[in-house]
C-alpha cells in the first residue's frame, strides 16, 4: 500500500513539474516569437497584430487545452486515490467498531452468566445447601450415578445407549438446575459462532476459562446426546473439551467419544 501510494505521488509530481516545464518553454517560444516580428518595439500595423494574434491563437490554443486536459485527469486521479483512501480508512474503521461491539456483548455475556452461576443452589437431604460452583460437582455426581445404574441394567445394550438412558433419566430429575446453566451456555457459545469477526478459538478460551471441570462434564454429555446443542463440528474444530481431563469422565470408554466425536 505504501510503496503505490509513493509511486503515485511522484508520478504526480513528475506530471506536474512536466506541465510547468511544457508552459515555461511556451512562454519563452511566445517571447522569441514576439521578438522576432516585433524587435523589441511594439508595432503600430494592426495587419501585423491581427496576423501574430492568430498564429499565437492557433499555436497555443491546442496546447494549453491539451495541458488542461492532463491537469484535469491528474485531479480527478488524485480525487479517486483519496477517495479509495477514505473508503480504506471507513472499512478499517467499521471493522474496529464491529469488533468493539462484539467484545462489549461477549464480556457482558460473561459477567452475566458468572452471577447467575455464584446464584446457583441445590439443597441435599441431610446437608447444607450447596451453591455457586459447587452446585456443579454434586450435579456431576448426580450424573455418575445415573450412569452407574443405567450401565448395570442394560449390559448388553451399546454404551450409546447407555450413555443417553443415564443423561436422560439425570436430566429428568435436575433440569431445573441444569436448564439455565445449558441455555447461557448455548447462547455465548452461538454468538462466538455467528457473531465473532475473527479470532472465534481466542473468545472460545475466555469463555472456557470460566467453566470447572464439572461444569464442562455436563456440556460434554449434553452436546454429546443433544444434536440441537451445539454443532459438534464446530466444537472439534476449536478443541473446546480438550480441557476435559478424561479421568472426570464417566468411563474410561468415553475417552475415544471425547478424542472422536469432539
């Protein structure tokens, strides 16, 4: 860009010290012209005025609108190049400001869903209530225990159908709990995906910053038997349950959903 812009100003400038050239050297023909017919006295023959007017008039009337002609096209060259620069100049500028917007939602996102997760509570028969984070790693036992019933009933069933029969009956007695949590999480996620101009991995890993492993548990079995969730492809491509340790997950078997599927 900077290399154009200097080539273009000096083929300006050449142009421009061209044209004083071309109109100095006019000049000095006119003069030599005028003193050859006139000496260095004026005449008093109108015939030999009339004559020098038009051999003047003929001569330089071309040339001075052929001049003109070139000053115009350099000023309208130089108009379209300031033009284009403006039009960069709004472009960069337009991208800063949708980025601004973006990461104003997107933090604004965060805040949001981090008070609703310091305002979680599940009360347990016998103990005091749990809350915040909290929350999660009971949610997470709740979840195993699902899996360790469903996993005794139906052993000769294919751990897919394990897996949903356990998610399944764990949801039904705790989405009151889970429900909000999932839709926070499902809605900053969709707004990276369709909103973010560049960079999604980079606001993905903010947002994973967030989450403990047992929050991320849950995502990871909800994506894994919701095909409405999340795109999963979307979910491979920017690694989000690489952060997953695969011993927090409800069987070792589970290991190659986590490596394959996601």
């Amino acid at each position: 860009m900077n290399k154009k812009s200097n080539s273009f100003e000096k083929f300006v400038k050449t142009v421009g010290i061209w044209l004083i050239s071309v109109a100095l050297l006019i000049a000095i023909i006119a003069s030599s012209v005028y003193i050859y017919y006139f000496s260095w006295m004026p005449s008093s023959s109108h015939e030999k005025w009339a004559q020098f007017g038009d051999f003047m008039g003929g001569t330089l009337n071309p040339v001075f609108g052929f001049i003109s002609l070139l000053a115009i096209l350099i000023t309208l060259f130089v108009q379209a190049r300031e033009l284009s620069h403006s039009t960069e100049a709004l472009q960069d500028q337009g991208e800063s400001l949708r980025v601004q917007a973006f990461e104003n939602t997107f933090f604004s996102l965060l805040k949001l869903f981090n008070e609703s997760i310091y305002n979680f509570s599940i009360a347990e028969n016998n103990e005091p209530d749990f809350k915040g984070y909290a929350v999660f790693r009971k949610l997470g036992e709740r979840l195993d225990h699902a899996y360790k019933l469903s996993n005794s009933r139906m052993r000769q069933s294919d751990e897919i159908e394990v897996i949903k029969s356990a998610y399944s009956k764990f949801y039904s007695h705790n989405h009151e709990y889970v429900d909000i949590y999932l839709r926070n999480v499902r809605q900053i996620m969709l707004f990276v995906k369709d909103r973010c101009p560049y960079h999604k991995k980079q606001y993905l890993d903010m947002f994973l910053a967030q989450l403990s492993n047992h929050q991320l548990l849950l995502v990871f079995y909800h994506a894994y038997v919701s095909p409405d969730f999340v795109s999963k492809d979307f979910l491979k491509e920017n690694e989000f349950f690489s952060p997953l340790p695969s011993s927090m997950l409800l069987s070792k078997l589970h290991a190659n959903i986590k490596d394959e599927v996601f």
